[in-house]
C-alpha cells in the first residue's frame, strides 16, 4: 500500500461517508428524534474518529480513534434493530445497513492490524 497522505483517500473514510449519508436518508423523515440524533452521532462518529485519528501523530493515536470508531459501528448496528422493530425503516433496510456496518468494521479492524506491522 503507497503512503496515503489524506483521511478521504482512505477506504474506511469512504464507506464511513456512505454509511453516513444512508442514515440521513434513512430517518430523513422520522420523528423519534432520540433515535434519529443517536443514530446519526454514531454515524458521524465512525467517519470523524477515522478522520481524527489520521489526523494525530502517531499510528498508536490513530489507532486509538479507530478503536472509538469501532465501537460506533457497533452502535449503528444496535439502531438498527430498534428502528427496525419501531418499524421505521424496513427489515430488508435494516438487514442492509447491519452488514454494511459489519463490513465497516471488519475493515477497521483489519487496518488496525495493518498498522501495528
């Protein structure tokens, strides 16, 4: 992998951004406003701790707020299930936005290994 001089050239910043955006999306309309607020903070979350981390000085740093960013993904899934189950997005929805957040994760998780080498 070459040197990636910008946090928006990183593939989890990406589909961080993706993820993001489909969650506005998704509770655009909704009025549970202490789902929507949570469930967009972690969101945004994910995408400003990748981009805070790359930001720092060291890998170890970095890896610190990948770590944070980890446990946002882990909260979005969470959401999920209760707007699923307040029917205010669809199963298929739901299911869509899990996997997107576990693959997001995975990746995190994976660069994280990356960087300790």
């Amino acid at each position: 992998m070459g040197t990636i001089k910008n946090f928006e050239d990183l593939e989890i910043w990406q589909l961080a951004r993706e993820l993001v955006n489909l969650i506005y999306n998704d509770f655009r309309n909704c009025k549970d406003y202490n789902l929507k607020d949570q469930v967009i903070s972690a969101g945004l979350s994910i995408k400003n701790n990748i981009a805070e981390g790359f930001s720092r000085d060291s890998d170890k740093e970095f890896k610190q707020f990948l770590n944070i960013s980890k446990g946002s993904c882990g909260e979005v899934k969470s959401m999920y299930y209760t707007a699923e189950d307040q029917n205010y997005v669809s199963p298929e929805t739901a299911k869509g936005r899990r996997n997107r957040a576990s693959v997001l994760l995975t990746k995190i998780t994976n660069f994280m290994f990356y960087l300790k080498k």
